[in-house]
C-alpha cells in the first residue's frame, strides 16, 4: 500500500503516523501565540535543565537548588504542558486551548510548585500540615491523575486511583492485604508533601537524568545523526539476503544510543525502513513486524536505555557504568539474534540481497576489516594511554588540553566530511537497485559519534554521575548544532555563513524544544508511578505480597517468574515502560529475592529488575495494545494486532532471556573468573540464541523437522544453563552443621563468602528460614575474620545463635538478624566445570546442521538479485 493510502478503516497512513507523533510528542497543533507559547515554556524547559546540571549555579552562587526544588520545578513544566499540549477529548479542542484549560494549566503547575514557593514553611513544619498544605496536595494529586490520562491515557491514571483508594480502605481489604488505613489528610501529606510518592526517587530521576538524556537524543536526530546512521547501515548491510531489514535492525540498534523510547524509534526509522523492507519483498506485516522488534530492542542499548534504566541507579543502589556492565550481553546477544531471524526469513522468502556497485573482491573485504580492526585497536590504544598520560600529567588541567583537542578533532571531521557528498535523506517510494557506497557515507558524519564518546568517556572513565556525563555530553551536541552548518558553508564554500549560522541558531532553538515538548509524558509518568511507590511505604504492602505470591505460585520460583513476567506484559500494555517499571519492580522484586532465597537461589537484585525491565519493554509490542505495533503498522498499511503477534514471535528471543539470566548469571557478567570465562560465557550465548532463534523461526539451512526443532531447543538450554544438568550429576555444594562455619571461614579467600542458612522470626512475626550470602573481610584469625563481619556467635548444639549484629556491618547488609540461628552452612564442592556438556551440545548440533545441509537446495543458498525500478513487490 503506498504511503497516504486509506486503509480499510478509513483512516490515511499519515493520520494514523499523526496519532502516533501525538502520543509521543503533544496532542494538540496549534496557531498563533498559543503555538508560540507551546514553543516557549518547553524551551525554558529545556534550559532550567542544563542549568542545574551545570556547574554554573554554584560558580555564581545564583539559582542552587536542592533536589526537591528541583523536583517540584520539573512537575511544574510537565503539568503546564500536559494541560496546554493535550485536548481533554482527542476529537476536540484539538486547534486551539479553551479557557478552561488555561485555567487547569496555572492550577496543576502551582500545586506542582508548591514545594518549591513555600520550602521553607514546608521544611518547618514536617508532619504537621495546614489546611491549605492538604487542599493543594490532594487538589495536586487530582490534577496530576487527569494530566496523566491526558498525555499518557487511562491505565496509568487508573492505576495510580487503584493505589490511592487501597490506602484509604485498607481495613476493608481481604484479610490476605488488609492494613489499618490512611486519613485522607495523611494520604496526601505522605503523597505530595514529602519525598515519599510523588516527589520521590521516580521524579527525581527524571528529573536529573533522563530529561538531559532526552535532550541529547533530540540534538543529535535534529543535526542529521539519525539518517546517518540509517545510510551506514544500507551502505554495510543492504548486499546480504533481507539486507534493508537487516539495516532496520542495525539502525534502529544506533538509534537506540539516542533514544530511549521504543515507538520513537518506530516512527523515526520505521518511516524509512518499513518501506524499503517491503519493495525488496517483505510482507507488509513482517516488515512491520521487524521495525517493532528492533525498536523495542533499542531501550536494552547501552549505554542509553531509556529512563528506567536510570531508576536502576537508584533503586539497585549501584553505579550507572554496572548498569550498563550487567545489561550489555543480553542486548548484544539478542540484537545479534534479531539480524539472524530478520535472515531466516529473508531465506524463507528466497529474498536476494541488492548488489553493490562498488562490491569488493574477498581479499579487499578482508582486508577493509583488518585496517578497521587495527584502527579501532589503535584508536582505543592512543585514547586510553594518550589521554591517561595527560591527565596523570597536567592533573586538573587536564580538561583545558583535552577540550580544545576535542573541538579541533570535530573540525577535522567536518572539514574531511565535506569532500564527500551531503547525505540526502531517502526517499521511501523510490525504486531501491543501488546501494550507497560504504566509505563514502561512512566518512560523512564521523563526528557525529564524537558526542557518543565524550558521554561514553565521561561515564566509564572519569566516572562522572550520569547527570554531569549527560550534561558535558549535551553541551558538545549544542556546540555541534551551533557550528556544523557554519563549517559546512565555509569549507564547501557555497552560501553566505551568516544564514548557515542563522539556520543553526534556529535548529538549536527547534531542538530544545522538541526535547521538553518529548519528556511531558516522562515527566508525568514518573511523577503518578510514584503514588505507587509511595502507597508501598504508607501501607507496608511491600510485606504482605511476599505471602501473597508464595500463595499464589506455591513457593515455585518459575512460577513465580512467570506471574512477575504476565504482571509486566499486562501492566505494560496501558502503561509507559518507566511507569510499568516502578510498579513492578517496587511490588515484585523483593518478592523475587525473598523467595528465591528461601529455596536457596541467591539472585543478584540486579538480575531481578532487568527481569522486570526486560517484559517492561516487550509490552511495547503485546497485542491488542502494543503502541510501537500500531505505529509500525500505521506507516507499513498492516493490521496492527497481526504486526503485534508478528513482532512478538521475533522477540521471544529476548523473552527467554530473562529468565536465562536469573538461574545463569554469567550472563549478566557476574562470578566470571577471568576473561577465558568471559569469551567461553560470550561464545555460548551468542551460540544459544541463533541456534534458538532458527528453532522458533522452523528454519536454519533449510525447513526443520519437528525432531530438529526439539533438539535445537535442547542444544539452547543446555548452552545458555550447562549447570541444571549439571548439577544433577556433580552436586555443586553440601550443607555441612552450623557450628563448623568459624573452621570453613578459615579457609575463604580474602574478600569472598559464604553461603548461610539462616532462621528465626521475622519483622511481622512469622517464621522464616532463608539463605544468605555473608562477605568475609581480612584477619589474622578466623574468630577475627568472623568478627569483623559485624557477627558474634554462641554454639547451640549443631547451630549457631545470634548474640550480636553491629550495626552498618557486613552481617546487616547481608540480612542477618538479632536471635536468629544460623543452621548450615554452604561449602562449594570439587567438581568437573559445567562447560564440558558443551561438547555434547555443539556434536548434536553438528548432526541436525549435516543432516539439513543434505536436503539443502539451490534456493536455499540464494544469491545476488537486484530490484527493478519498475517493481514492486507485495
């Protein structure tokens, strides 16, 4: 179906795109001075933004915030722009702001701004408001429910009403979740005028990272580093079989690095992917189908992976660099997967790929990737000691070389950019029988990954916060808007400088605004899910799920993962993925840890909340409300829930992954010994998930049989969990008395632990029994070393009593509490590595490759088949 075309409902391609755009960017277009203002106060936005982050307030000891100012400024915005860019009905008012919206605006963004205007009043009286403190509080709870039923839709608002009437009616709950209550004075003391709900670490977050974030990813799509990196991936992957659908995937991957939002990476590469993929024969709803998967994908990249991805920062309590250390093998691996099936399918199709009109023989392709290889190893080599070297060097100063080196390097790149042709951006309903030539497109926007690793750089090595690196990382992207047309003029010597840099001046301008105009439904999200975290806090219903979802999956692990899993896919549906984060991983995930303790699985709460995040994401594209599925079938002319259904059986690649990594941590990088772990753990995975992939898609070098199919699900289980078989033949540890743990102590390795199994009763009273990992520090004796954990211990037959926890010790951390016994201790046994079962699985995997290479025809193997201008497959 062309581009514009009606489809069956009635309703135009571009219509439904407009719907889509709207959703994420405003509801509303407008004229005159309202438009004017709707450009206005995002861009004021935007700058407040990047002057708390900067260090400039305290430079000029004007405008220093503390985080809750800051929070309560950043809701402000939001609200004003939830009431201004959003009709109250989709079908009216949609051309102009009505009085009463105006009104609604100035009311949500004062009682937004309470706690900034009256702080110090606030400050001292905590616990004891007045009437007015409650009226603005509960008429600011309201007006933040309807401004997120505005931007974001209902199931949010409703959500967040669920949480708020449970606060109040909890004597009248079921036994099973029943709590005292709430007055409704306390309600919103505890939602609006603390730091507990609204204004908590959700808001906070979005406050200081993801806006900066957002801001960059809208700077570099504005300079052109979207279409970029669009051509770069036709140029390198359009001569394979599906090669466009292999460029959506690689390019909605680089999106993914500036922008953390799945539907925006539909919209913006789809627009030019989704069109391509069908002239080179895709279906329309496959090569929907594709889009989605690859864009939902895009929030797992690293090193920017939407705004949950910041909420892990703070919720896990580790460092952002971890975050992105844990989540890079799952998003490689599962990115790696989705070209395979996109490859699969292409060979299923008997597709061909588009010929190069530069295509190099063998020895130059080798040889492109050897002076590639020996740049990259070179460049990292020259940055790490180079840089190092100045810094150990001119210390503080450093920054004053390093800077101005920088900006001298981006001007090489434009300069050396500007011997090559300008990038035009494609269009769709051209014939595609040419592909653009590698080294030319590549060399066309170098610098625009320079942004990329000034973030990268600030983030891994100077180890800023993700603010400042965020910050520092914006800074050079508005350096680049500013100049990058100015230098193109003067270099290409073609128009006067004056309009380039006027031009740049206004992009600028567009740029800030889209970025604030694109964080309202952030913005909104964080601050309503933040009821949820604060009705946790006011109930205590954190403790009952425990109970309750032991009830409900009978203590089973897996069964427990699968209901967390469904609760994610449901939730995600109504709900944005950051709001669907905060609600289950604040409900969920001391669950999981909880649980899983007590039947002796240990899982990392890193592990736990990319599970969450994992199943947060795929509701992107779950029938029947996959939003990223109704824009890829908005712009591809399929049915939205066939596209949806398509884009899921691709991605249950990633599905399985999460519960991978919970039994299999190796995969999240952690208890690796080394880096022949690290390579043996990466080759396994990558293995795992093609041979998973060809079992899904019933198709590896030719059609599978049923058998093959089963034994390829075999061959992935075992790769990806070598230890469930495992252990069933070498135990990996016993349980030994404990009363023994001072004698094991003795023999951990500085810096270790140990495993205990701990008992006794609990906060609400209950017995439980549960496992505990306990670091072990130095010492010169064993009753020393078991000293210094904050543990002193008294012999009570085969057990051992707890006589004393010291406070903010490695005992507390690890959960050990006053009067508990510790029953057992865990020892690690002597055993064959897990590995060796790999042979067995790769010599079956070895069967089924020779038993379907034998029944492999020529159409199977493919080959090179440009497309006619004139042609236009279905």
């Amino acid at each position: 179906m062309a581009k514009g075309e009606s489809t069956s409902s009635g309703t135009s391609d571009v219509d439904k795109i407009s719907e889509v755009l709207q959703t994420e960017t405003g509801g509303r277009t407008l004229m005159g001075p309202a438009a004017t203002l709707l450009f206005v106060v995002p861009l004021c936005w935007s700058l407040f933004q990047l002057w708390i982050a900067s260090p400039l307030p305290f430079i000029f000891e004007f405008g220093i915030l503390n985080s809750t100012e800051a929070r309560s400024i950043h809701l402000a915005f939001a609200t004003f722009l939830a009431f201004t860019a959003f009709p109250m009905f989709k079908s009216r008012h949609t051309g102009h702001i009505p009085i009463f919206d105006w009104v609604l605006a100035l009311l949500a963004s004062f009682t937004a701004a309470y706690l900034y205007l009256f702080y110090d009043q606030l400050s001292g009286r905590p616990g004891a408001p007045l009437t007015r403190d409650i009226i603005v509080a509960l008429g600011g709870i309201v007006l933040l429910l309807e401004a997120t039923r505005r931007s974001l839709g209902l199931p949010l608002a409703v959500v967040a009403a669920v949480f708020i009437f449970y606060s109040l009616a909890g004597p009248y709950m079921p036994n099973v979740i029943a709590h005292k209550g709430a007055s409704l004075s306390k309600l919103a003391s505890h939602q609006w005028l603390g730091t507990e709900g609204v204004f908590g670490v959700a808001l906070g977050v979005s406050t200081s990272f993801v806006f900066l974030f957002v801001l960059f990813g809208a700077l570099l799509e504005k300079a052109g580093a979207g279409n970029y990196f669009i051509k770069i991936a036709y140029a390198m992957l359009g001569h394979m079989r599906g090669g466009p659908a292999k460029a959506a995937v690689v390019s909605s991957g680089l999106s993914g690095v500036i922008s953390g939002s799945s539907i925006a990476n539909v919209v913006t590469t789809g627009t030019f992917t989704i069109p391509l993929m069908k002239r080179v024969g895709f279906p329309a709803t496959k090569a929907g189908a594709v889009e989605v998967a690859a864009s939902t994908n895009g929030q797992l990249t690293p090193p920017i992976m939407g705004a949950a991805a910041f909420l892990m920062v703070e919720y896990v309590g580790i460092s952002y660099l971890e975050v992105i250390k844990h989540a890079i093998l799952p998003a490689m691996i599962s990115y790696i997967a989705l070209i395979y099936i996109v490859h699969l399918e292409a060979c299923k199709l008997r597709m061909h790929g588009i010929e190069r009109l530069d295509r190099p023989t063998l020895p130059q392709r080798m040889l492109t990737w050897v002076i590639l290889l020996l740049g990259l190893i070179g460049l990292t080599l020259f940055v790490y000691y180079g840089v190092g070297w100045t810094k150990s060097v001119m210390g503080d100063y450093a920054p004053w070389v390093l800077g101005p080196a920088v900006v001298a390097i981006y001007i090489g790149l434009v300069a050396y950019s500007t011997r090559f042709p300008p990038l035009e951006i494609d269009d769709p309903e051209a014939a595609m029988d040419t592909l653009p030539p590698v080294g030319p497109t590549v060399k066309t926007g170098l610098y625009f990954l320079l942004p990329v690793v000034v973030l990268i750089w600030c983030l891994t090595v100077e180890r800023f916060s993700p603010q400042l690196s965020a910050f520092w990382a914006t800074l050079f992207m508005i350096f680049i808007i500013l100049t990058q047309r100015p230098l193109q003029a003067f270099f290409r010597k073609s128009g006067p400088l004056l309009a380039a840099v006027a031009e740049g001046f206004r992009e600028l301008l567009q740029s800030l605004a889209t970025g604030g105009r694109n964080m309202v439904g952030i913005g909104v999200a964080t601050a309503t899910a933040g009821i949820v975290v604060g009705t946790v806090t006011l109930t205590g219903v954190g403790l009952v799920m425990t109970e309750f979802v032991e009830f409900i999956s009978g203590g089973n692990l897996m069964l427990m993962l699968i209901f967390t899993a469904l609760i994610s896919l449901l939730l995600g549906m109504g709900l944005p993925t950051t709001a669907n984060y905060i609600v289950v991983s604040t409900l969920m995930a001391p669950v999981i840890v909880t649980l899983g303790a007590q039947n002796g699985l240990l899982v990392p709460l890193i592990a736990v909340h990319l599970f969450v995040f994992y199943f947060g994401i795929l509701a992107d594209d779950t029938p029947p409300v996959g939003l990223a599925a109704y824009a890829a079938a908005a712009i591809s002319g399929a049915d939205p829930i066939r596209t949806g259904i398509q884009g899921f059986t691709y991605d249950i690649r990633t599905a399985i992954l999460p519960f991978m990594f919970i039994f299999n941590t190796q995969l999240l990088l952690i208890g690796l010994t080394g880096w022949v772990d690290l390579l043996i753990t990466i080759a396994s995975a990558v293995t795992a998930i093609l041979v998973f992939s060809a079992a899904t898609q019933g198709y590896w070098f030719t059609k599978s049989r049923i058998w093959e199919t089963l034994a390829l699900l075999l061959i992935t289980f075992t790769l990806f969990r070598p230890g469930y078989w495992w252990d069933m033949v070498y135990p990996p540890n016993e349980e030994r008395p404990g009363s023994q743990i001072v004698e094991y102590i003795e023999t951990v390795p500085e810096g270790g632990s140990v495993i205990l199994k701990a008992s006794g009763m609990s906060i609400d009273g209950s017995e439980v029994s549960t496992y505990l990992e306990l670091e072990v520090p130095a010492g010169e004796t064993a009753e020393d070393r078991l000293l210094a954990t904050g543990l002193e211990l008294s012999p009570d037959g085969d057990r051992m009593m707890v006589d004393f926890i010291q406070f903010d010790s490695h005992a507390e951390d690890a959960g050990i509490q006053f009067g508990w016994t510790i029953d057992a201790i865990q020892v690690p046994l002597e055993r064959p590595h897990k590995e060796w079962l790999f042979i067995p699985a790769l010599l079956l995997l070895g069967l089924v490759a020779f038993n379907q290479l034998r029944r492999r025809t020529d159409e199977d193997r493919g080959g090179y088949q440009p497309v006619s201008k004139t042609e236009t497959p279905a």
